[in-house]
C-alpha cells in the first residue's frame, strides 16, 4: 500500500509543479526596478480555476506525505 501512496504523491508532485509553473503575473525583471505600475485584480476564469487546482493539490501533498508517514 505504501507505494501506490508514493507512486500517487510523485503524481501530484509532477501536477503541482505543472500548476505553479502555469500561473503567470507578469512580473518581469522590469518591474523590480520601478517598471509598469499595473494593478493586480481579482482572479477570473482560468486563472481562478488554475489557483484552486494549485491549492488542492498541495492539500492533497500533504495529506499523501502524512499518509505515508502514518503508515510507515
């Protein structure tokens, strides 16, 4: 059993990282230095739907680490 837990958590691992890597706020070098002055809004659409599959996931991270810890 403990490894079809760990074969889930490289799984959701890999999508986690796919998820984080896939949001984007522009925020290039030239805003550290005083660049554009645009406003952050709220998330809309994809976007939204992009952060609440980046949280679940890494609920579902932890929840799988625990679970291997428990287990053994």
């Amino acid at each position: 059993m403990t490894s079809e837990i760990k074969i889930a958590q490289v799984i959701v691992a890999v999508l986690l990282m796919i998820a984080i890597l896939m949001q984007n706020r522009g925020a290039g070098l030239g805003d550290a230095f005083g660049g554009s002055g645009g406003v952050y809004l709220t998330k809309r659409g994809v976007e939204k739907k992009l952060f609440v599959a980046t949280v679940t996931l890494a609920v579902i991270f932890i929840i799988l680490s625990l679970s291997i810890f428990l287990v053994g």
